[in-house]
C-alpha cells in the first residue's frame, strides 16, 4: 500500500509541474520584476535590462568648448546660445547676440551681411558692444557714416579660414588684405596686442566667432589687397 501512495503522489505532483508550463509560469528570478520605461535588451541569462538613457550636454560645436570669462553671459538657450549659433551662419548668429548688437548694426551698413553668411569656413575676431563702447560714439557714429571706411575696418576682422584655438596663435592673413597677429596659448589670446579674447571657439554653421574686447584698426601703410570670399 506504501508503494501505491508514493506512486500516486509522484502522479500529482508531475501533474502539477505540467499545469504550470501550460499555463506560461516561470519562477526565474531574471524575470520577477522587470523596470518600467526606456528601451530594453535580452541579457545572456534570458531577463531584460534597461538601456542607459541619453543625456543633454550643451557643447559648442566641432570643435570643442568655448572659453573665456565673457562665455558666461551667453544665454543657456534661445536666440544668442551656443546651440542656436552653431545652427546659422555667422552673420545671423551675430545679429542674434545681445552681446554683439553694435557689431551686427555695423554689418548691416557696411552691406557685409550676405557675403559673411555665404563666404565657406571663416574666422571672424567680433568686438563686443562694450568694445565698440571704448571708440567713442563720435568716432563710431563717423566710421558707420563712412562705408569705404567701415567695410575695410571690418574685413579686417575677419580671416578666410576656420582657426581653430590650436591654430590661433599666429599671423593671419585677413579678407582685408593685411595681416593681424595673435598671441597667446591655452585660454588666453591677444589680438595685435590690444585686443584680448573674452569669449572664443563659438561655432556657427560657416565661421568660428572670437568675440573681442576692442575694436581692431587696419594698417595704415601699405596697399591692402582684399581676398575674394
């Protein structure tokens, strides 16, 4: 009768195991408790894992993060940030920079703006409002009123290649012909002596922006021979 009992009971329970493959139960601890959201992927032991989500990290671009105490008084977003920047060309990038309105002005009435925004791979040296605050409103008022003047003046800003912070310190030829010099290394440049970087390496979809602290002056000797863009 023993052996009867033990035979039946053996019976039931291989009975009860056949049940609950069937009805789709698994005791495996990989498949107790699955995280909710973000993607997932099959692990070697047959569970899910929870991919790692991507994060937003503000850069400036190809080549690098900006540098310079003035960087800090760009937006974080919106017009004039780094993000929408490095989504225009560099004269639209200006215009939207509270901090180079004066420059973006001078642009317009020197006519420059469609030749910066389709000229290809350019360094642009931009004096800040505060730069162009240190020439004086007379002076200023008679370079915007002088456009020979005021064109020269800011071609001389500019240099037809896009200067990376390794490649800064150097002599530039500029698209006004001449020459403009930078010194410096690291974090901390001057241009021509009397112009120090306060925000660089701020990218935009065709130039690299070196936002100035002074307003550079063209060489008055020699004859200036301006590259074509």
């Amino acid at each position: 009768m023993r052996v009867f009992r033990t035979a039946g009971l053996a019976v039931t329970v291989a009975a009860m195991a056949l049940a609950m493959v069937a009805c789709g139960s698994d005791t495996s601890p990989s498949n107790a408790l699955q995280p909710t959201g973000g993607a997932t992927a099959t692990s070697p032991g047959g569970g899910s894992t929870r991919s790692p989500q991507p994060t937003d990290t503000a850069t400036a671009g190809r080549s690098g993060q900006v540098f310079g105490p003035g960087c800090a008084a760009l937006p974080t977003s919106g017009a004039g940030s780094l993000s929408s920047m490095a989504n225009q060309p560099v004269a639209t990038a200006v215009a939207s920079s509270q901090q180079m309105s004066t420059l973006s002005n001078a642009i317009r009435t020197a006519g420059l703006t469609d030749t910066l925004n389709n000229a290809q791979n350019i360094t642009l040296f931009a004096p800040t409002n505060d730069a162009f605050n240190k020439v004086g409103q007379s002076q200023l008022n008679a370079l915007l009123a002088n456009k020979q003047q005021l064109t020269r003046t800011l071609q001389y800003h500019v240099v037809p290649e896009r200067l990376s912070p390794n490649d800064l310190a150097g002599t530039h030829r500029t698209m006004e012909g001449q020459d403009l010099t930078v010194t410096g290394s690291g974090e901390d440049f001057t241009v021509n002596n009397t112009a120090n970087v306060v925000c660089g390496n701020i990218q935009t979809r065709n130039a690299t922006i070196y936002m100035i602290d002074s307003v550079l002056t063209p060489p008055t000797s020699g004859t200036p021979t301006p590259n074509a863009t």
